[in-house]
C-alpha cells in the first residue's frame, strides 16, 4: 500500500517549495532507487555535501524524505529515504 502524504491549505506552499527545485527533484529520484547518505547523494549529483544537507533538510521538513544515522568509516553517515509513495493535496 503506498504511502500517501496529505497536504492541506497551511502546508501546500512548504511542499511547493521544496518540489520547485530540480536539485531536490533529482535527490528524490535518487532515493527511489536506494537509500543514500548525503555523501553519495552529493557524488551522484555532483555537488557538495553542504549543498545537498541544506536541500535535505527542506525536504524533511516538508516530510517528503525521512533520515536516519548510521555508523560510517569516519563517524556517522546520515542515510536518506522517501518518507511517501505520493502526494495528495486537498482543501478539507
């Protein structure tokens, strides 16, 4: 069952936002295939790493992705997934 994000009034411009960008759109489709911590996300993209954390954290906080931390070679790595499957917006 996928898993839906429901956007009302108040939170459509945030999602807005954090969809409008095609570095973010790349990100998430990235992270469809795999989950990926910042540092092969900014490989693959061809960016820094403070660039993507910066892209990440729009995107969690408009709860499109979730993250969590792993142990890494040095120290540890903040791995990125999708938090949703879908996006549906409504006025209720």
């Amino acid at each position: 069952m996928p898993k839906d994000l429901i956007v009302k009034d108040e939170d459509v411009s945030k999602v807005a936002k954090a969809l409008a960008s095609g570095t973010r759109w790349k990100i998430l489709k990235l992270l469809k295939v795999e989950a990926l911590d910042v540092s092969r996300i900014a490989e693959k993209i061809g960016q820094t790493e403070a660039n993507i954390s910066a892209q990440i954290k729009i995107m969690e906080n408009a709860n499109l992705i979730e993250t969590y931390y792993e142990p890494g070679v040095h120290g540890v790595r903040k791995v990125c997934r999708p938090a949703i499957d879908r996006i549906i917006l409504t006025t209720d």
